[in-house]
C-alpha cells in the first residue's frame, strides 16, 4: 500500500453507505486518489447524516453497512494499493434519545453507574438541589407543563423487565430501588412483593447485580400476571382527579432531574460539545473510557482496516497533548500486529484544529498536522485585493448600519453567548474559582460577581480557541495568549476590578502546579483550567463560526471555517512564508479547501472573491439592487425585512453561488435555487442572532424573508432584478473560475497532502450545510473522467466542470510520478518581474534532480477583461516574467496539462508562453520519467 499522496473526503450516511463507495474505488484511483478519508463510521443516533453523533463505539454503524461492508470497501481499496482514513470523535458521544447504553446507564444507577465517569459530568454543582443528580434537559418546555400535559409517560419494556419514563423520543430509566413505588399499585400480591425487594436495593455494584436477576424475575412474572403491570403504570398517570403529584414524586427520586431544554443553558452540570444538549462531553483524559471509546478503533487499526486517523474536535480535550501522544504511541504498539503487506507504511494522525492569526500547531504532539483549514485560509487571502476592502467596508457599513470592524462584533458575540447559551459554563468555572479564593487569606474577600465579570471580559477578549497549560504552567506562546487578553479584558472592566485579572492569570495557569504539593486544592486548580480551556473554545467558535460571521459581510468570502474575517488581505510573501513554515515542521499536513463543514463552497468563495477586485463596480450594482428589491421588501414591527444587512449579504450569495447556466427564466432551475438559497437564508438570520434565533425563532421575519426570496426568484416582480444578478454573476464567473483552477493547484503541489472534498472535483457552488452534504452525481464525474480531456480541450466548455477535473487529475498524477518531489522536496519562492508581476505566484518544488515549477494568476480579473473563459489571453502579459534557479536554466520544462515543452531564455520564462494554452501551469523538468518512492 502506498503512504498518503491525496485523499478523498467522504460522507457516509444511510444514504450513501460503505457499501455505495466500493465501486467508486477504482473511478478515485485513476483521478489520483490514494486514500478515502471516511466520516466517522462508529454507530450513531438512528439516522444520523454524519455520524458525529456517536451512540456505540464497540462496533461500525449498521446503517453504514457493518463491518462486512467496511471489510468489501478496504478489500477494494487494498486492490488498487490504496487506504483508509478514518475520522474518530473523541470529545463526546451522543446523549439522549434512547439509543445509548452507556448514559441510559448513567440515569439508571447516577454516579454508581460504571459509566458515570466516562461523561464530563459535575456531580458536585454549586446548585445544592442537583448535589448527586444529573441535570436532564430534553423536555420540550417547562417540567410542570409537560408533566400536567400528560407528555411524560411511564412505560415496561416486557423484555427486559425494565421500567421507564419517556418524553417523546428520550428514555429515562427509573432506578430499580423505585421500581416498587409502581409496582405497590399493581394489585398483585407477587408484583408487590417483587417489588418491595427492588426497594431494598442499593446503587452499589451488589445491589446492581442483585437487579440484573430481579429483572429476570420481573419479566416471568410480568408474563402471566395480566395487564397488573400496565394498570399500576396507570394509577401514577396524571389524571383531573388525583394531579401529576404521584408521577413527580417518582420522578423526584430518580438520579436525574428532567428539565426544559431551555435550562441547558443557566443550570447545565455536565460539559456538551459546544452548547448542544444531544453531544455530551467524555472524560477521555481517564485510562478507562480512553480504552473503552477506542477500542475499537484499535481493532481496526490492528486488523490493516484503517491506516490513519483525524481527530475531531480536538481542543474540546482536557488535555489535547497528552491525548495526542497517547494515542500516537497506542498506535504505533499496534502497527507491528498489522498484516504484513502493511508494515513500515506510515501511519498519519491528523487533529481538527482551528489555528489563530500567528498561532501554531504545537510540535510536540505527535501528529502530522492538521486537517489544514489554515491552508484554505491562506489561498483565500491571496485571492482578495486589498485596494477593494476600503469600498466594501463602507458598503456595509452604510448599508447595514453596522460597523465593519469585525472584532468588535466577536467580542459582542462572545459576550452575547457566554450569557446565554454557555451562561451554565461560565458559572460552574466562576463557582470553582470562588472556592479557590476562600481558601487564601489573600483572596477570600473577593466576591462571586466580581470573579464572574473579570473571567467573562478575560474569555471575551481571548485571541485564540484555547491555551494548553500543563502542570509545568504555561509555554512562552501560551503566555503570550494570555497577556493579549489580559490586555483587552483591562480595556472594558471597571479599573477597580483589574487586580482581579491578575488572580486569574494565576489561577488559570501562572501558577506552576507541578510546584505546589499534591492536596485538593491542587486538583481543584488543575480541574479549573481544564475547564477555563473547555470553555474557551466553544465560546471562539460560536461566537465567531456562528454568530459574528452572520453579523459581518463585508465579503462573505473572508467568512468560514478557520478564517479571520478581520483579515481582508495578504501579499504573496505571507503565503510563500506559510508554505515554508508548512515544509518545515508539518510537510504531511492535510490540505483543504472545502469540508464538510464549509459556510461555502471552494468555487463559491472563489467566484466571491472577484468583487475585492470589483468593489467599485459591485458597490454601484448594490445601490440599483437595492432600489429595485423596493417592492419585494416587507414593512414588519420591528424594522424592514429583509434587513439591510441581510439584503446585502443575500445578494453576496446569489451572486456566488448563481449555477453557470442558470437562465434567468428558467422556472425549474430558479425553484431548486430558491430551495437552496432558503434553506441557508433561514441558518443565516438564526446564525446571526439579531432577528431571529434558533431558541426562539421570529416567524414574521422569517416568512417575510422568503417571501422576498421567492419573489425576487420566482416573480415576474423581480424579473428585472433577477436578470441582472444573472448578468451580473455570468460576468464575474470566468475571473471566478480562474480563482478556483488556481487554488486547485495550489492544494495539490505546495507542502501537504491534498484534500479533495467529495463531488469537489466538478464546480462546488454550494453554500453551509446541509448544501454542501448533497447527494454526488458520480456517474457524470467517472463519465467525464473516461474522456481523458486535458485542459486546452475542456477549456472550450468549462462551465460543466470537466476542465477542473483534468487539472486534479493530471496534477495528482505527477504527484503519483514523483512522490518524493512532492512529498519531501523543498519550496523556493520564485521572482516574477515585469508589468504585471503583482498578478503571478510562481514558486519552484525540488528534491534531488527532480523539479516542479508552478504558476498561477492571482487578482488578474482585470486581465481577463471581457473573456468568455477563464483564460487570459497570452499578449496580456507583456514582458512579465520568472527568473529561474541556475539548476533550470538550461533545462526545458515539460507541462503537466500539454504536450509542451518550454525553455528558459536568459535564466528566465516568460508567463507569456507558460500560460499560453492554460490558466494555470505545473512545469516538471527533467522530462524524463522518474519513478520515485518516498
């Protein structure tokens, strides 16, 4: 099997199985494939359209297809000496419903269960009516509502001889010391009797073994005593005459508290994964449940079924680095058991991680890098003009009304969630470090509120999703981090509280904990900044993924995943540099420019980007939209719907996402749009949390939106406007495409290992999810590919997608012919001289004799000009020009995408002749085959 080259991003769901993908094996061999890189494939919730909600990690999903099926799909991958990737959950498991037995567990016996250390679970809250108690917010509204209305229903599973609540889809199981609180209204003397000795059971391990048998027991005589049990399961249903009182007092004694899931957010007592009261955090941290949730994957791995791993969510840990390298040695015990056909071969470990401006993925993890959502970031920069940001910042500023400053709309997010939706978090922290005041004589003075104001300024201003303090305190970088948002905290807190800040830089970190003798108050400062990191993460994320990147649209295309919208722009020698730093210390880096949990797809925000080069010209546009979409508009209570700003940001996406062939009178392809452009029209005004919200949607502003979708989509209305969005996006599109060749190219020949998102090899117009998750045409994809068109042949008809394609293909098929060049060779920026010098990338990979020389256009839309095509005609360039290293100056230089051969004249190669035929270029020399292995 050969080590990772290139991977192909696969999301698998009852909808397309393992089972779906083993005919597709051979069509990504030949597109250059060497790996799928799978969704995660441990059982989850019924249905699941990901899988990241995981309810059993013992065994594959079965509506994935089994184990069987992963067995056919590796057997076909191993046929063609390809491998398996395999994304793992780390940080949390599905909770709720009635499909997991570890937390059904949890509420069936509390903290005696054997999994109640497996879940993140503060059993010890400062609220004294959930000391020992699990807090349970399922309930659809408040819990003396929902009890009175009959919703709440107890139920036998005659099988098991359990007993239960139920609340529409979620189980709770009644501790069998309450069993006998149903069974005494049974009216048979057995049952009763049964139960009177479930009473006597205790939560310890004998009384749960005890249990186990007097289940047995219940289910014989449940059998041949009638209906007794359904009828003592009546008598405790809330009734006119005897009220809901019978029922709670059950209900009161059980090891959890069933609440409305609006509670979640002020009174939650054990950690989520980010505010969703469905994903419950684990203690990975803990030997046990770190063997437990991976044992299976373990099994994989030691069976040749999977060759690498990426780890979601990765800063949700307690401790990501020690996770890291813990995992890192279990793997490489197991690598010696594989199958011997696979010894030797790498074993890569990639973490989801969202890197800051400046920031950097720690060395000593004993990972190869990330899944490469900086990369994406880094391409995006390069693409945007920075002589277009002034116009579009005061675009949106007049429009919307909002400032363009986009930092103070995070911060405005921070503050907005950590008040609402992580408010419990932020409590339970504040709770903790209180205690820790009490127990100094210097800081017991120091009151609850005054903690909880100065933690929630210091999280506010925090510059990164999380530090990674150790018991060796912080590292330079980390107290680097710290002080940036000791400083922003200082700016907005009364003076008065700032020595307080001071504390908590103690508290949080400053204080080595290695030199601190072992004691409780030790383990309650190192529990503290586990969870003061626990929470500084979720809170970057929804503030910033989302809340402020619905907030702010200067462009929208500088708002993803992994980006910093406050950055408009780099130069060439900020990407040149990442790219180096890349090289250096993470040279096996995955590669990404379109995810699974993109806001928009790679040609998307490619095409968007073109407007930094044409902000005049979209801005003027903007202005007549916005007098023609007069009539479309709703006048509601609470201001003008659409907003301004909502107005502004839909146009941005019409306009980025409009298909290439889409008429403006086309009916059909106008409703599949508006289906499209709604769905993310509704996650965007509840995203931004200004109008509407998920908790508590505005159904008047929602429905006017549509309204002025449908129309501006649907009406003879808005025909005109419709038409001259149309133009508008027909116009753009070449220069859009051009974008999106280049940063192709870019993933698949800088230091990395590219990622291709499934169906990415075509145009992926597709907007934030469920968009970007919709099912692949791949018949037209191996179609397209039997065709063996180059580039200069596809050119002619790009618009179907066929000429991105060939790019991939032919780019991964040098990549396949000189593995080494592209996998250790070094990176040298290359000099481009002449008019247009600004308008070229151009940089050189070599290893040994072997050379890769690559080129691409960046901000050329006005090159371009009024081409049909993304192809700027060759006297466009003029005397613009790459110096060459000596090593090519006699060395004629074959294209990857032609038949051509170039030689450098005077040390140099004109882009000229380099792009005379394609957009973009890859240059091998020598022209001689070179099989090569890593």
């Amino acid at each position: 099997m050969t080590d990772l080259r290139a991977s192909v991003r696969l999301q698998f769901h009852k909808g397309f199985t393992l089972e779906d993908a083993v005919p597709l094996v051979d069509y990504f061999a030949r597109l250059g494939i060497s790996h799928i890189y799978a969704s995660p494939l441990l059982t989850a919730r019924p249905g699941s359209m990901h899988g990241y909600d995981v309810v059993d990690p013992t065994r594959i999903n079965p509506e994935l297809g089994g184990e069987a099926a992963l067995q056919r799909l590796v057997a076909a991958l191993r046929a063609r000496g390809m491998g398996l990737i395999l994304d793992i959950v780390s940080n949390h498991m599905a909770v709720g419903g009635d499909a997991n037995p570890w937390w059904l567990d949890v509420l069936e016996w509390g903290i005696s269960s054997p999994h109640a250390k497996f879940f993140d679970i503060h059993w010890q809250s400062h609220d004294p009516l959930l000391r020992g108690q699990l807090l349970v917010p399922f309930l659809r509204s408040d819990y003396g509502e929902v009890l009175a209305a009959g919703e709440i229903e107890l139920h036998f599973d005659a099988e098991r001889g359990l007993l239960y609540a139920k609340h529409y889809d979620h189980r709770f199981p009644l501790n069998p010391s309450t069993y006998g609180d149903v069974l005494q209204h049974s009216g048979h003397p057995e049952l009763q009797a049964l139960g009177k000795r479930f009473a006597a059971l205790d939560d310890s391990q004998d009384g749960q073994r005890q249990a186990r048998t007097l289940f047995r027991e219940l289910v014989a005589l449940a059998s041949k005593a009638g209906g007794a049990i359904d009828r003592a399961i009546a008598s405790l249903r809330p009734s006119e005459e005897k009220g809901f009182e019978p029922l709670h007092q059950l209900l009161e004694r059980q090891h959890y508290r069933l609440a409305s899931w609006r509670t979640a957010a002020d009174d939650i007592n054990w950690r989520r994964f980010f505010d969703i009261n469905e994903l419950g955090g684990l203690k990975v941290e803990r030997h046990e449940v770190f063997e437990a949730t991976h044992a299976k994957i373990f099994e994989m791995i030691e069976k040749g079924l999977v060759d690498g791993l990426r780890i979601d969510h990765v800063d949700g840990l307690a401790n990501p680095r020690a996770y890291c390298r813990k995992l890192r040695r279990r793997v490489e015990r197991l690598l010696p058991q594989r199958p011997a056909e696979l010894r030797g071969s790498r074993f890569p470990i990639y973490v989801e991680k969202i890197l800051g401006e400046g920031e950097q993925l720690p060395l000593d993890w004993g990972v190869d890098g990330t899944t490469g959502y900086e990369f994406m970031n880094q391409v995006s920069l390069l693409q945007h003009d920075p002589q277009g940001e002034a116009v579009l910042a005061q675009l949106w500023s007049e429009t919307s009304g909002r400032g363009a400053d986009f930092m103070e709309e995070v911060r405005q997010a921070r503050q907005l969630v950590l008040t609402t939706s992580l408010a419990g978090d932020l409590e339970a922290l504040a709770q903790g470090l209180l205690l820790i005041a009490r127990d100094d004589i210097a800081t017991r003075d120091l009151t609850l509120g005054a903690i909880r104001r100065a933690l929630l300024e210091l999280i506010v201003h925090f510059p990164v999703y999380r530090t990674y303090v150790s018991a060796a305190g912080r590292s330079a970088s980390d107290q680097a981090v710290f002080d940036q948002a000791l400083e922003g905290a200082r700016s907005t807190l009364a003076e008065a509280d700032w020595p307080l800040l001071e504390h908590l830089d103690n508290w949080l970190g400053g204080q080595v904990l290695s030199e601190l003798p072992p004691s409780p108050q030790r383990k309650l400062w190192t529990k503290m900044i586990e969870r003061f990191q626990q929470l500084t993460s979720p809170a970057a994320a929804k503030a910033v993924e989302d809340t402020a990147c619905y907030r702010s649209a200067v462009l929208l295309s500088r708002n993803d995943v992994g980006f910093d919208p406050q950055q408009f722009s780099a130069p060439v020698e900020a990407f040149h540099q990442g790219c180096q730093e890349r090289a250096q210390h993470f040279p096996a880096n995955l590669l990404t420019t379109a995810t699974h949990d993109h806001k928009r797809g790679e040609d998307t925000r490619a095409r968007l980007a073109v407007l930094s080069e044409r902000a005049e010209w979209f801005a003027e546009r903007c202005q007549r939209w916005r007098e023609l979409a007069a009539p479309l508009r709703n006048e509601l209570d609470d201001g003008t719907a659409p907003s301004p700003g909502d107005e502004l940001m839909l146009l941005q996406i019409l306009l980025a996402c409009w298909p290439l062939d889409l008429q403006a009178d086309d009916s059909q392809g106008l409703q599949t749009l508006a289906e499209r452009v709604t769905a993310w029209q509704e996650k965007a005004v509840r995203e931004a949390k200004l109008r509407s919200t998920w908790s508590n949607p505005n159904g008047d502003y929602e429905s006017a939106c549509r309204d002025y979708l449908e129309k501006l989509l649907g009406s003879g209305q808005g025909s005109q406007l419709r038409e001259e969005i149309r133009a508008a996006a027909v116009e753009i599109a070449p220069a859009g495409a051009l974008n999106s060749l280049a940063q192709s190219l870019l993933r698949m020949s800088v230091p990395g290992v590219p990622d291709l998102y499934q169906g990415c090899e075509f145009w992926d117009f597709s907007l934030v999810d469920p968009d970007n998750r919709r099912p692949v045409d791949f018949a037209a994809r191996q179609q397209a590919l039997d065709s063996n068109a180059s580039l200069a042949e596809a050119l002619p008809h790009w618009h179907d997608g066929q000429i991105k394609q060939a790019l991939i293909a032919a780019t991964l098929a040098a990549r396949k012919q000189h593995q080494r060049l592209f996998a250790k060779g070094d990176y040298q920026p290359l000099t481009v001289t002449g008019r247009h010098a600004s308008k070229v990338l151009a940089f050189l990979r070599s290893h040994g004799d072997t050379h890769a020389l690559v080129i691409v256009p960046r901000l050329a839309a006005s090159l371009l000009g009024d081409s049909q095509t993304p192809l700027i005609a060759h006297d466009q360039w003029g005397d613009t020009r790459i110096a060459l290293p000596p090593a090519l100056s006699d060395k004629a230089l074959h294209s990857a995408f032609s038949s051509a051969d170039l030689l450098p004249s005077d040390g140099h190669i004109a882009v000229r002749d380099v792009l005379r035929d394609v957009p973009v270029n890859l240059l091998i020399a020598p022209t001689h085959s070179q099989e090569s292995h890593p």
